[in-house]
C-alpha cells in the first residue's frame, strides 16, 4: 500500500490531524538537515546489518512506501555525523511508516519556516536515518545526498540522524539510545567515520537540537559505539572478514 501524503492517506481524520501537527511543529521548530548518501555496499540490503554484537533492522524506503526523490539532490561523500531530535514530543502511536510518508509529503511541499519565512519544496525528507522511541530506525534520505536545513551551516559530507522526540522536556528511550548505538556502529564502519566525526547539530548551528537530555547521554552512547565498534572490527580482522568493512584497515588497529 502506498500513500503518499495527507490527501492520500487512508489514515483517519483525526490521525491526519496528529501527523499534520507533528510535522509542522517539528519541522517549524526544527531546523534539520536532509540528505545523505549509502554506501553501495548497503544498496538493497540495509534491512539488515548483524556484526557481533551489532544488530540493527532497517526499515528501507521500499518498505515504509517511500516516493522517489525530487530533482535537485546535490551529491556529497559522507565522512561524518550529525544528531538530531525531531523537537516535538514523540508520537509512539504512530506507526514509523506512517511517520515517515507524511514526512516525506511535507518536505516535498513548500512550508512555512516562521511567521515570515517559508522554504521552496526539500528533494526528499530531511534526515538520513529516523529512530522512533521503540527503536525502529528508517532509511531517510540516500546519504549519497547532501541534506538541507533551515539553520545556517554547510550539510556538506554529513550523514544526518533523527531521534524522535523533543529532549529538552522528556528523555530518549532505552530502545532508541540501542538503535543509535547499532546505527553509529555501522555507519562509522561502513564508511570509515572516526568516532570524532559523531557531533550534534547544535556543533554547527544556532540551536538547542539535538535537546539537553540527549546531549547528557551521548557521551556515553559514543562510548559504547567506540566499545562496539572496536570488539567487531578485532572479531573482523582475526576471522580474516575485513572484506565486510572495506574502509576498516586492520592493520591500524
Ligand atoms: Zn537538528
């Protein structure tokens, strides 16, 4: 079943109404970055990635019934990571699919940034990975797209993660900190991104994002990226599987 947006939907009225909401006061509210790029190795297989202890499923663009990108992508390499918060209180009644096609409808649509500001219509949606607060992460943007924002930075080279919620009034989920651990793992192995290149949006531009509550824990989940991230790629190198990573050297470690 696809559905492409509001008008399309066959959501009721009043989940119309949720969606809509959600999508206006995040956006509104939150400047974010679209565009990334995946790396050919992943292409048609991010559903599932299992090193180690690594496990993360993916929900692929096929899957949540995504539309195609709108001209104007501009390509980049991704050699770095920027996290998010959506800035409006999670919606875990919301299916991540549903979630995901009225995204895309709203950045695919010219929208109102403040009271006198409006952006032209984005390519695609604005991340490049959606965690939703039962940990279910969706396939964005394809990272080998540059994202846009409404704050002021360069989205150049970076791979732009959302968590769902609003954490400067309530806390990311135990689920969704998991899911971020096993997406960072991945991503920091697949495309050669040092543990140094995982910063906040707030690292860039004017903004609270991605929320209090997660930057008090993201030393930590960078910690057990780092923890993760080094056992897979010692596992790696012994069985003689650095095929698996092509950017990981063993020979650095
Ligand atoms: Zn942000």
């Amino acid at each position: 079943m696809r559905q492409a947006g509001f008008t399309r939907c066959k959501v009721g009225a009043r989940r119309r109404q949720a969606l809509a909401a959600y999508l206006l006061v995040g956006i509104a509210c939150n400047p974010m970055s679209i565009g990334s790029v995946r790396a050919s190795s992943l292409e048609g297989s991010s559903q599932y990635f299992d090193q180690g202890s690594a496990l993360a499923k993916i929900l692929t663009r096929e899957m949540w019934g995504a539309q195609p990108a709108m001209d104007g992508v501009q390509p980049q390499e991704p050699l770095s990571i920027i996290l998010h918060h959506t800035g409006v209180r999670s919606s875990p009644k919301l299916s991540l699919e549903s979630k995901m096609r009225a995204l895309q409808s709203f950045s695919q649509q010219r929208a109102q940034v403040s009271e006198t500001r409006s952006r032209a219509p984005w390519p695609d949606v604005p991340y490049h990975y959606y965690i939703d607060p039962s940990g279910r992460i969706a396939e964005g943007r394809d990272v080998r797209y540059k994202g846009d924002t409404n704050t002021d930075y360069d989205v150049t080279g970076h791979i732009q993660i959302a968590l769902e919620g609003n954490f400067e009034h309530e806390l990311p989920t135990k689920q969704q900190l998991e899911a971020a651990r096993d997406l960072l793992t991945w991503l920091t192995l697949s495309w050669g991104i040092p543990i140094q290149g995982i910063t906040a949006h707030k690292d860039h531009a004017k903004t609270v994002c991605p929320g209090k509550h997660l930057l008090e824990v993201l030393p930590r989940l960078l910690s057990t990226v780092d923890i993760q991230r080094t056992s897979i790629i010692a596992s790696m190198c012994t069985q003689e599987r650095s095929h698996e990573f092509p950017r990981v050297r063993c020979s650095e470690r």
